[in-house]
C-alpha cells in the first residue's frame, strides 16, 4: 500500500470485555456513518472521500481495523488534533450500549471505537503503532 492510498482506520477497543465480535461489528458500522457525516461537513475532504469509495468496483475503499485501549485511541486522537493533521477522525460514541447483569441488560453511554481518514502517510504518525484488531 503506497503512502497516499486513502485508508479508513477504524480503531477498536480492546479493553472491553462486553465488546463481542457482533457488537464489535456493530461499532464498526456506527465508524462508517459518522466518517460520512463528517465529511459532509469537511469540503477538503468530499473529493478524497469520494475517491476512496471508487477504488472498488463495489465502492467501498480499503477499512483497516485495528485494536487499542481507551487511552491508546485518546492518545492517538489527541495526536491527530495536536499535530493537526488533514485526517477526518473522531470518536463513536454509543449512548446506549448494552451490557448483560445476569438476566437483566443495562444500556450505558461508552465511547466504543474511533475511526480515522485520510492518507496511509497522515495517519501513519497517530496510527501506526497500533496492531490489527485480533
């Protein structure tokens, strides 16, 4: 994969022990549609985003997944903000995210994954040191 592939990294928690591979690919999801609400909203980036869909026939660009804990995807985040890289990145942010007591399910408010866009090049300095989701 060449530097300016664009690349939509989905960064999952690792440290939720709820975070089933369902849940998790439901997560992945709620990454998609808040990346396409972003990019309504980001005019730098609809070209880019638009691009990324047609390097498929199906139309739907390179997803990578990969796994952090909270504070390894803050860390990643704060990165992004701080160096002000040209990503497309945030948090998925799940206000009722259901947890299992026994018999009776509570639903919480629990930021779950985050996703991030651009470059493999503008991602690779808040990205690169995580590994792939197991």
């Amino acid at each position: 994969m060449s530097d300016d592939t664009l690349v939509l990294y989905i960064l999952m928690r690792t440290d939720l022990d709820s975070l089933n591979p369902g849940k998790a690919m439901a997560q992945a999801n709620h990454a998609f549609g808040a990346l396409k609400n972003r990019i309504h909203s980001n005019l730098m980036r609809q070209k880019d985003y638009i691009a990324w869909q047609r390097t498929t026939a199906q139309d739907f660009g390179t997803v990578i997944v990969l796994g952090g804990d909270e504070g390894g995807i803050q860390a990643a985040l704060d990165d992004i903000h701080r160096l002000n890289l040209p990503v497309v990145a945030g948090w998925v942010h799940d206000p009722t995210y259901p947890i299992r007591d026994g018999e009776i399910i509570h639903t919480i408010p629990l930021n779950t994954c985050a996703f991030v866009f651009g470059t493999r090049a503008e991602c690779e300095d808040a990205c690169g040191w995580f590994e792939l989701h197991p």
